[in-house]
C-alpha cells in the first residue's frame, strides 16, 4: 500500500522475514509494528513511531493497515503491544477478530 497525502508520501509494508511492517514516509523508515505469526494468527508485540515522526497521527495510520491487513488474512488478532491493545479499545470493529493476550 502506498498512499499520499499533501505533505509526505506514506508506505508501510509487510515484512515477514523480520516478522514486521514498516512504515516509511518519503522513504525514510519511521516506524514499525512487529509481530510473531503463526498459521491463522498474529501476535502484535511492539509499536514505535521514530520520535522526529510523531504528532502526525503515523502510528493510527499504522495500526489501522496493520489491523486491517491481518483481518484480510483472516488471522486472529492478539494484541501484546500496549499501543496495538489501546488502538483496538477506541475501535470495536476489530473485536470479533481479536482474542485476549495470554
């Protein structure tokens, strides 16, 4: 996905081989979403938005395609991450595909 808006150009990807999505912004890494997959499931264990990049909503922007791409693939959401579990507790349209951390 890529996707412009009028003050920077905003990618984030899916990277499993470091078991992350990365969110860059006019080609600059800015953040990331890591997390441990198994079959039919994801577990979000950390979120960072790069200090230099916050304030410009990125890390909503993130969990929402995060979240949106794991619903997709029809993976079950468990939320470790505090910013991930925050996220999903503003937005209940999520719930029925997510299951409680161990």
């Amino acid at each position: 996905m890529t996707t412009t808006d009028s003050t920077a150009d905003i990618e984030i990807v899916r990277d499993d081989a470091q078991r992350r999505y990365e969110l860059t912004v006019d080609g600059v890494q800015a953040g990331i979403a890591a997390f441990v997959a198994t079959p039919g499931r994801i577990v979000f264990t950390h979120t960072v938005v790069r200090p230099e990049f916050e304030g410009r909503g990125l890390g909503s922007r993130l969990a929402r395609f995060v979240l949106d791409d794991a619903v997709a693939r029809g993976e079950r959401i468990v939320p470790r991450c505090p910013f991930i579990a925050d996220y999903l507790g503003r937005h209940p349209e999520y719930e029925a595909s997510v299951d409680a951390p161990e």
